[in-house]
C-alpha cells in the first residue's frame, strides 16, 4: 500500500539532466540516453514544471513556444510510483497558468489515442484539426 506523499510543483524549478534523463527513459520506455536538458529548456523553453516528493524528481513538463503567443506542451512525464494521484494533471494546470501569465494566447499539445481522456477531460484540451509528418 502507498502512503501519502507531499508533492510541491514548481514552475522552471531547478532540474538536473541526470534526473530528467532517467524520467524520459521511464515514462516513454527507452532505454537511458545523455540529454542535456539544462542547455535545451535554457535555449528553448518557455519554461517547465516539476513536481517532487520526498524521494526527488516525480513529475515533469516542458512548454516551448514560439516567442510570441503559441506554446506547445512536450514531454509531460510521472514517474510510475507516483501514477494516478493527479500530478499529470496538476502539472498541466501549472503549465498552463503561467503560459497565460507570460502572454501566450495558445497552448498546443499532440498525443497518442490512449492519452485522449487525460488530455480532453482532465486537463481541459478540446480536439482540433492538425497535421504531423513523421520525419525519421
């Protein structure tokens, strides 16, 4: 049985690539790859989310942008200890609140089919039109 955890989220909280990288490789389930995330949300991001309990780094979500009104929701990531107790959720909640704040008129995301119901009914997203080409 899971106790009861604190969670805190902090917007463009402090992250290290370790932590991140480990994070991807569990959420998207490949194997641990040398990212360095602190070089790619300092040149990209809008900003980003974390989420931690008492154990570190649990949850995760970086908002890119196009420098003027559109941010683009990437790499939402829970670490599966700590599924299903609404840090997904939250986390969008934060990304989407400071996005506003920081003058964006839109927030875009792209997702797998089974990740509809999170997107649509949890977090507020409704269905748009859109295109993709896979590139590689």
């Amino acid at each position: 049985m899971m106790s009861s955890m604190t969670i805190t989220f902090e917007w463009r909280g402090p992250v290290r690539n370790e932590e991140i990288n480990q994070l991807h490789a569990e959420g998207f389930d490949h194997a641990y790859v040398e990212d360095d995330w602190t070089d790619l949300l300092a040149r990209l991001s809008l900003g980003w989310v974390t989420a931690r309990d008492d154990q570190g780094l649990v949850g995760f979500v970086n908002v890119i942008w196009d420098g003027n009104v559109h941010a683009f929701v990437e790499d939402t990531l829970v670490a599966h200890r700590a599924r299903r107790q609404g840090i997904g959720k939250r986390l969008l909640a934060v990304a989407t609140e400071q996005s506003k704040e920081k003058g964006c008129e839109w927030l875009h995301v792209d997702f797998d089919d089974h990740l509809k119901s999170f997107y649509f009914d949890a977090c507020g997203f409704r269905p748009t039109n859109a295109g993709l080409i896979q590139l590689r």
